[in-house]
C-alpha cells in the first residue's frame, strides 16, 4: 500500500522525547521556548506562540484581536471546518466568498462585495501548501482598514513574492501528525505585533502572566515539552522535505498534467505541497475505488464544504444556499492521491501508471 501521509519520525525524534521525559520538564518547558524562536526565525515574524493544537491557536489569534460577537470575518467554505469553527467560538460571523479553479484558494475579486460595517478581518486559507492571491487581499485590507489573519495550517514556509507565510498578518499553522512539520498535535500562532503576542500568551495560559494572579479571562491552551522537542528534531528538515515534496509534484505534474486536472502553481508562489490535489470530474469514485484495489491511498479534501455543513445552518441560516459554484463544483471533483517524501520513484510510477489505468483523460 502506498499511503497518503506517512509521518517521518526517526532516532532524532525518539532521543527528543527521551531526553524531555528524563528531565521532568514535560509541560512548557524549555523546549517550548526553543521551539517558538526557532518558527519566529524560521517564518520571518517577531514572535511565533507554541499552543495544544491549530484550532485553538487560530480562536487564540480572533481573541487577542478583539473580534466577537457582531463582528464578522470573511473567509472560504472550501477548507476544514476549524477555519469556521473557531470565529464562531469566538462569536463571531464567518461570510463566505467563493474560490478560484486555479489555485483552491479566496478569489479576491469577491472580497470587496462581501465587506459591511461589521466586517473585521479577512481570513483566507493557504490550501494544500499553496498561498493565497496576496497582493490583492492585502491592498483590499488597507483600504478598509481590515486585519488580514492567515490559515496557514498546511503552508508551512510557502510564498508568495518572496514573503512567507505569516507574513501578511497574525497566523496560524497546524502541526498535526500529517503535517509537513509535525508534533503530533500542536499549533503555532505567529505575529509581528508585540502587544497581539502577549495577550495570546497571556490568553493561553488561564489569564496569568504572574502564576496564580489571573489578570484576565483566559483558557489553557499550553502545549507540552514533548511535542515541542518532537518539532525541534524535525524543523531541521523541513527545507530537505519540502524540496523532496516539489520534485514528487513535478514528477506527477510532468506525467499526468497531458491528460488530467492537476494543481497548477501560479506564478510568484512557492507551493510546499502539503497536498497534490487532482480533479476527477463526474468520476472521482470510481478513481478512488481503483486507485484502492491497486494499493494506492487517496482522501478527499473536502466532501463537504462548510457552508453545506448541518451543524452551521443554525448559525448561519441560509447558509446551505449560498452562491459559491467554484466551491461546490470542486468539493464533488477534487482527490488527493500521494505526494509525501517518503515515495520512491518506484511509488510514483506506479501511481502515474494506476491513474492512468483508472481515470478518463480530460477532453482539452
């Protein structure tokens, strides 16, 4: 079987997580620390914030912002549910502007339209490691005096124009097991506000900056040493990995791309290729069905967009019915079959020649 992840995880992992559960020190210890200004450097942002997990780190980052109830923050339906989710935790009202075909992320053309006296923040999400159209979002967010906040859950040191994720606004990356980097679970929040930082912090960690003062309402989102030392040992491979990641892509890209609906990178972005995500129109089970009888992995990012969710009616009514064709049309087409490092370029023929075998080449 040729998987659609598989996490790397070897003796500088183990000897990590060794050398923290010897040391006693398991809850945000040193190696949190360390860990933090590594991402800050790594990403290009004054200050990167180690939390439990992505959801919660992005719900951290609208908090500390300030964004609540009556509020609102225009975003996409095609991503998982933790982009919603959180600015409702937070009170909030997500509006929903469709995607592009080129690229799975905000078209920017829609945001504008979408903006209201309650609109606070624009969150567009780096789907697949690949980076949203920034330019425009950004010059949109000056105008109105609006907070661009980044779901960069899978865009771990992706660009655009030579700036990396997180660089365009208060962010969030996930550090989930599947991860381009990884803890397991965890997250980061990273900014370059100083005074967004500490209330995250401060947030994070029950309201205390001082143990046992509780200054403000606050919550525990800390994170432990462990996954922390876990993401140390890995962060130093992440470039190496990532660069396995794009030759991976430009091999299915070179020998499928004739014939089917493969992702494309628009030009001036860094795609880091937490996915390679195909389009199979009118066909996408019968793909999966025989990529799977030929022992090839494969998921679907993401069925069901979240404005079509069941639990979101209630907060969004009407939501169901929204005009978001691109959305919709690609949740019923998009598949995503192997790209992780691991492959060899034995998998990656054999995965050439199973889609061949299964899929219908798309008339041009």
């Amino acid at each position: 079987m040729i998987p659609i992840s598989k996490p790397d995880i070897g003796l500088a992992e183990e000897e990590a997580v060794l050398e923290v559960l010897r040391s006693g020190m398991l809850a945000m210890g040193p190696k949190t620390k360390a860990f933090e200004e590594a991402w800050a450097e790594y990403c290009g942002v004054k200050h990167a914030i180690l939390m439990s997990n992505g959801t919660v780190a992005q719900e951290a980052v609208l908090h500390g912002l300030g964004i609540g109830p009556g509020d609102e923050v225009i975003t996409v339906s095609f991503s998982f549910n933790a982009t919603v989710s959180v600015i409702l935790r937070v009170g909030a009202t997500p509006v929903f502007v469709d995607i592009r075909a080129d690229d799975f992320c905000m078209d920017a053309s829609q945001v504008e339209a979408a903006i209201t006296p309650r609109t606070k923040a624009i969150m567009p999400v780096h789907l697949y490691g690949l980076m949203a159209d920034m330019a425009p979002l950004e010059a949109i967010a000056k105008r109105h005096n609006l907070v661009i906040i980044e779901d960069a859950a899978q865009a771990h040191g992706a660009a655009y124009a030579g700036r990396r994720a997180g660089q365009f606004g208060p962010a969030m990356f996930s550090l989930y097991a599947t991860k381009n980097l990884m803890t397991g679970e965890g997250g980061f929040a990273t900014t370059d506000d100083d005074a967004l930082a500490d209330r995250i912090r401060v947030f994070r960690n029950h309201g205390m900056r001082v143990r046992y003062y509780h200054e403000s309402l606050g919550t525990n989102y800390k994170p432990g040493d462990i996954a922390a030392a876990i993401g140390l040992a890995q962060l130093p491979k992440l470039d190496e990995r990532t660069a396995r990641r794009r030759e991976n892509a430009a091999y299915l890209r070179e020998h499928l791309g004739a014939d089917y609906l493969v992702p494309s990178v628009p030009e001036g972005r860094d795609h880091v290729w937490h996915q390679f995500v195909m389009r199979f129109p009118g066909e996408r089970q019968a793909v999966i069905d025989g990529l799977t009888a030929r022992g090839i992995g494969t998921l679907i990012y993401y069925p069901v967009p979240i404005h079509k969710q069941a639990y979101l009616q209630s907060y969004v009514p009407g939501a169901q019915d929204l005009d978001l064709p691109v959305t919709n049309l690609l949740s019923d087409e998009v598949l995503a079959i192997p790209v992780h490092p691991k492959l060899s370029g034995d998998d990656l023929a054999t995965i050439v020649a199973a889609v061949r075998e299964v899929a219908t080449p798309v008339a041009r």
